[in-house]
C-alpha cells in the first residue's frame, strides 16, 4: 500500500520583524483571519521574528496590508511555489 501525502502549493511566505506568535496585534490578525474563513496559514518562528507561510496569494496580500496599516513593514516576500 502506497501512502499519499497531500502536499498544498505555498503562495508565498511573510515574517514580521519583533513580533511574536503570542503578541496581542499577532492574535488579533489570526481571529480575524479565521473569522473570514480563509485559508491555511502555517506559522514559524523565523530568523528575526514571527514567520506566516499562506496557501492563497489573497491572504497574503491581506496580511500584507494589515502589517502595513499597523506600521510593522514584513521583511521577506517568497513567489509561489511550483509544486
């Protein structure tokens, strides 16, 4: 038996410097995330601060104006990923 593993195209991924997984503005932009019904999102601990890795390019350009709007500009913007 052959196991199958369903592997997701990463949109692209965004890290927000001196913000942590467990900052207030951090958990606010998650419920609100998931309050839209949106997709995946796997969250890391990057090389300076929090990292948000998206599966659809809407959310990552969301998350982008959010960080924005708050004044926390992300450090790295990834292309997609050609799975």
């Amino acid at each position: 038996m052959v196991k199958r593993i369903k592997e997701e195209g990463m949109a692209g991924a965004l890290e927000f410097e001196n913000l942590r997984k467990d900052d207030p503005q951090f958990e606010v932009w998650l419920e609100e995330h998931r309050a839209r019904s949106a997709g995946k999102l796997r969250i890391g601990r990057g090389s300076k601060g929090v990292r948000v890795m998206f599966i659809k390019t809407a959310d990552m350009a969301r998350w982008h104006g959010w960080a924005e709007a708050k004044g926390r500009k992300p450090l790295f913007r990834e292309g997609s990923d050609s799975r």
